[in-house]
C-alpha cells in the first residue's frame, strides 16, 4: 500500500477507531474520517461501522479528538503554505 492509501493519523479509544484522511480539493487539503469498533468473533477481530449504546461517549470523546488533531494539522498546513 502506498502512503496515499494511508490515514494521515489514527485515534484510538478502546475498540474505537478514527482514521483521518487527507484529501486533495480544489482548496487545497482537506480533511475527512472514518469510524470503526473492532470486536472478536470466535478467534477472529472483525470491524463494524455499528455502535452499541454503551459505546456512544466514547465514540463521541473519539470524535472530539480526531476534531482537535484535524485542527491542528490545518494549522500546521497554514503556516507550512501560507494563502496568498
């Protein structure tokens, strides 16, 4: 796989999963996520895009945080390639 297929930064709580993505507009970078929950099935890990109710803080906390890290790589992209 090659780095384009990569997120750009991942967060973790527990099985909560948050992939962030760049991408490429007409804008220049934007930023895009991706939710999972990982559980195990027998001896395999299997992933979800389904949520039970007892995960929703923790879904929610994980949101906030992909939030602040996409803030801070806008920041970052902003001093590294000023607009003109």
């Amino acid at each position: 796989m090659n780095a384009k297929n990569k997120p750009v930064a991942k967060i973790v709580r527990g099985s909560i999963r948050i992939a962030i993505w760049a991408q490429q507009g007409k804008y220049g970078t934007f930023y895009t996520m991706s939710p999972s929950r990982s559980y195990r099935k027998g001896e395999d890990w299997m992933s979800s895009n389904s949520y039970p109710e007892d995960e929703a803080l923790a879904l929610s906390k994980a949101f906030l945080e992909a939030y602040d890290h996409i803030r801070a790589l806008k920041t970052k992209d902003s001093v590294e390639s000023p607009q003109a």
